[in-house]
C-alpha cells in the first residue's frame, strides 16, 4: 500500500512541474490570415518589414556558424562519369562549362580511381534531382545525366 501511495505522490508531482512548465499562449493572432498582415504592413517597394528579437536573430546565426560545414544525405546530378587519358581533361573542361551556363548551381569535380567526376546540385529529393536532370537532358549538351545519392552540403535558402 505503501508503494501506490507513493507513486500516486511522483506522479502527482510530475504532472504539477509538466502543467507549470507550460508557457502562456498568445491568442491575439488566432484565426487571422497572417498574409493579409503582412500585405497591411508592406514597407517601400513592396518589401515586408519584419521584427524580431534579437535573441532569434542571433540563435539563427549561431545555428548557421555551427552547421556551416554539415553535410546531409541528398542527391546530385552526374553530368560526367570517365576514365580514359584525357578523362582530367574533360571533366574539367566540362565543369568550366557548365558554370557558365549555370552559375547559380554549385559543380562538383571528383577523382576515384580510375574514374573522373562531374556532379552538379545539392538536392534534398530525388524527384528535384531528376527534374533538374531531365530539363539537362533536353538540351542536348550533356548526354549521359543521371541522378546520384551522395553526401551534399544544404542548400542555400
């Protein structure tokens, strides 16, 4: 008896600590459509303002310095995939190419032997992968494009 009295008594205690850890919840904006405050409040040349505190401002710099360099599974468009001599040659001629008429899309050249690598994009989906890889596709310049799962970096916002 004496251990379902004090169980009774722990869980009791948690449920007070769980209910009072609640922060309040501000309900001022409940069921207003929130683009509609953002077209009211439209700054010059249709820009929005917005305010924050300083306090999110700088935990999403914080958050952006600690995973700059953080990698995550996605995919990639393989736009060159050869090992013959002229094989460095090519890839990079290839790459060079490619930014010119892409400077926007981030270009990967990569050596595992015996073959040289050239993959474009940071994908989070294979579908966006593919859509990028069948519009290369249609222009004719790169003949052999398939999609890859490889390690990319985040995409840019």
């Amino acid at each position: 008896m004496k251990k379902y009295r004090l169980l009774t008594l722990i869980a009791a205690l948690f449920i007070g600590v769980a209910a009072s850890a609640q922060a309040p919840v501000d309900s001022s904006l409940l069921g207003v459509d929130i683009l509609s405050l953002i077209h009211q409040n439209e700054g010059p040349n249709g820009t929005a303002i917005v305010n924050q505190s300083i306090e999110i401002r700088n935990a999403l710099s914080r958050h952006i310095v600690a995973n700059s360099s953080a990698k995550l599974q996605g995919y990639r468009v393989r736009i060159f995939f050869d090992s013959d001599r002229t094989a460095r040659a090519k890839s990079a001629s290839i790459a060079a190419g490619f930014r010119e008429k892409y400077p926007e899309v981030p270009v990967y050249v990569s050596h595992v032997s015996p073959y040289f690598k050239v993959a474009v994009g940071d994908f989070r989906t294979r579908a966006d992968a593919q859509r990028f890889a069948s519009k290369l596709s249609a222009t004719g310049a790169y003949p052999y494009v398939f999609v890859v799962k490889e390690q990319i970096n985040y995409p840019g916002f």
